[in-house]
C-alpha cells in the first residue's frame, strides 16, 4: 500500500498508490484458492492438463516479448499441437475457451510464421522514412491522477529519490488474511489463510544523471507458515506457487520520482503455470519499488489524492488513496494514508480455474496504511497495511451457476532494513 507514501517521499516495495492494489491482487490469489476448496472437483485431470498447457503458451508469450520469435514460434506450435490433443480427448471440456486458445495460437502462429515486412525505404526529397505498414502506436500504461490538496507547512521542498549505486536492502513482508464467505446452499464460514511470508533483497545497480535508478529484486525465500485452522485446500495451491517463486529475480527502472520506467522477471522455462500467474499478481509491487511523487514542493501536514486503475484477470479496480505527510526531518519522514476501493460488474477469469465462468457484481475495499520511509533508500523501513474488502461472485462451473460472498480482512507489514 505504498500509498502512504507514494506522493510524500520514499516509500518502499511499491509505491503508496499502488501497493492497496498489489494487496488487491494477492487477495484475489487467495480467493481463487478459496474458490478451489470450495468447490465441488470438477474435471480435475483435464483442468491439470489444461494448466500445463496454458503454461507453454506463456513461455511462448514470454518469448515473444523479450524478441526471442523463432523459440516463441516453437513454443505455440507445441501449445497448438497439446491443444489439438486436449481438444480431441475433452471435448466436452469448456469449448469456449478452447476454441478462443485455439484461434489465439492459430494468429500467433500465423504472424510469426509470416515474412518479415519490407525494409523502410527513405524518402530523398522529404527527407522522411516510409514503410509498408503503418505503425501503431503503443498501448499506455494506467496513469495516476494526483491532486495536491494541501501543501504543508514551511519549509518545504521537492521530494526526489537518491540512493547510491550498490546500495543493498533485505525486506521481510508477512501477510495474513482471514475471510469471512457464504455460497448459496452451503453454511457461512471463517477460513483463516494461511500466513504468507517472502524475503527478498533490493541492490541498486545504478543512477543516470538525469536520476533514473536501475535496480534488481532477488527472492530469497518464499512460502506460507504451518499454522492450525488452516484448510489444506487452501495451502497448497499457494504453497506450491509461493515455492517456485524462491530463487527467482528481476530488474527494474524507475525515475527520481518513483515512476516505473519498467520491471521484469526472469523467469525459468520449468516455472509451473500457478508460479508464473503469481509472480503476474505481485510484479507491480517489485516495479513500482518506490512513491510515486509530485513535481511541488511539500511540507510537513501535506495532503494528496491519488487515483489509480489496475486490471489483473479481466476485471478492473479503481483506487482513491488520501495521504498526509505526518512528519518529515530531512529525508526521513512518516506517511499516514486512507484507502478506497471499488469495481463494477464485470467478468473475470482465471486460469488456475479454466473451467469456471466468474463475475464479479460487487467489490468494495477500505484501509489505512501508515509508513515510515528514507528517501536516500529504495525501500521503506516500515509499512503497515490493514485492509478490508466485501465482493460477491457468481461463479458457473458445468451450467450450475453460484453465487458466493465474501468478506476479507488482510494485515500486511513490510520491514527493510
């Protein structure tokens, strides 16, 4: 929830804006396995046949996006021929979504099979390049809005982020969910989730002149704690996500002012698919490593309003955080922030769960995060993040449609040192 920094100064793990929503994203995590526990086994060997496959059309995404398009075009064939097999052997297997792979892989395969396109060709006399295609322009990110309401007492000052090449820090975050859900036909229930626990360290590789700070993230350990009252349903699928997680790592860009330029993981071709949608889930976090702040100048007692959209599964949720810089001395300073969360109707989907149509009809979420940060360090010292989120589902698996409830309460606490 680096909202409770992310405009005042140097916040840590995710900037202050987004961080409410990288949690957002780790509890839909959980929800999903919730969802698997509860529910009744619905073709469980065809949806691990199914996983495995979806698991070789994103390493050929993977692939692809690095240029890599001769070994992304192998990996698609492999997919389209595993597809072909799974489409004879299930047919009655959700033929939805197997024709929409289908036809996803005929067009990658298709437009990485094609010639290249002809060389641009120079324009002499207008001095201009052409080519045979136009050019498209690139999808934007999501962009924050910030409106600085209050600026602070004197003095103040710009808030811009400067470690030094080489610098190091360990942080240790736990995250503990409880999760009140009642489902049509069946009794309400508490499932407590079991404790999430990572450990990963930041280095900053380096600083252009112009303030842009390189830096890579490496997961030393990643896991849930043995706990009572917590459903084995429940631990393992994010038991064995969590554990391929561990040894992984990643590099990413930001600005002096905490915009991510850029992160990516690398990720192994052996990564199994519930591994590679978690480390989807959680890789805001590690990009945005720091606040998002504001070209004015700020004094102690300013406030700020960010807004914010992510999309993670098909769906979309908005974000409102009010922060307010409680203290600062220098480059140390303390941000208290309170958070709003919602979302309209939409569809969701998810492939640790192929089979099933979901919908979201209501999501609503509230919190408070309180942080203490070093803008002369990548990540904050200190972040605690209480959250509370009510949704409801339908969910569809076989042509029996259910509804489902349920109300979250999540502590997150982050230490870096």
């Amino acid at each position: 929830m680096c909202m409770n920094k992310s405009r005042t100064g140097r916040c840590g793990a995710t900037s202050t804006a987004c961080w409410p929503l990288t949690l957002a994203r780790v509890l839909g995590l959980i929800i999903v396995a919730l969802l698997l526990a509860l529910r009744p086994a619905v073709g469980e060997t065809a949806d691990d046949q199914y996983l495995r496959l979806y698991g070789i059309i994103e390493q050929g995404d993977a692939l692809q996006a690095k240029g890599q398009g001769d070994q992304a075009l192998a990996k698609y064939r492999e997919a389209q021929a595993a597809l072909q097999g799974f489409e004879r052997d299930h047919r009655d297997w959700n033929p939805k979504l197997v024709g929409y792979r289908s036809k996803y892989l005929a067009d990658k395969v298709a437009a990485l099979s094609a010639p290249p396109p002809a060389p641009a060709t120079t324009n002499a006399a207008a001095g201009t390049t052409e080519s045979q295609s136009e050019a498209k322009p690139a999808a934007e990110a999501p962009q924050e809005q910030t409106k600085v309401m209050e600026a602070g007492a004197e003095p103040r000052k710009e808030l811009r982020l400067h470690p030094k090449p080489g610098d190091k820090q360990t942080a240790t975050f736990t995250l503990k969910t409880t999760a009140d859900t009642a489902m049509a036909g069946m009794p309400s229930q508490t499932i407590k989730a079991p404790t999430i626990k990572m450990t990963y360290e930041t280095t900053v590789k380096s600083v252009s002149d112009a303030g842009e700070i390189s830096y890579q993230v490496a997961i030393k350990e990643a896991g849930v704690a043995d706990e009572p009252g917590v459903l084995p349903q429940v631990v393992e699928p994010l038991k064995a996500a969590l554990s391929g997680m561990q040894g992984l790592s990643g590099t990413g860009t930001l600005s002096s002012r905490g915009q991510s330029k850029g992160f990516e993981f690398k990720l192994p071709a052996s990564v199994t698919p519930q591994t590679r949608q978690l480390v989807e889930q959680m890789k805001d976090a590690f990009a945005n490593v720091s606040v998002s702040l504001p070209e004015e100048a700020l004094g102690a007692g300013a406030k700020w309003e960010v807004k914010q959209s992510i999309k993670s599964q098909g769906g979309t949720i908005d974000q409102t955080a009010t922060c307010e810089l409680a203290t600062v001395d220098g480059d140390h300073m303390a941000v208290k922030s309170i958070v709003a969360q919602s979302a309209s109707n939409q569809k969701i989907e998810s492939p640790m769960m192929p089979g099933m149509k979901l919908k979201l009809t209501k999501f609503v979420g509230k919190g408070t995060v309180s942080t203490t940060c070093d803008l002369a360090q990548l990540l904050p010292a200190e972040r605690t993040t209480d959250l509370h989120t009510e949704q409801s589902l339908t969910m569809d698996a076989g042509g029996q449609p259910q509804a489902l409830t349920t109300k979250t309460d999540v502590t997150l606490h982050l230490e870096a040192k």
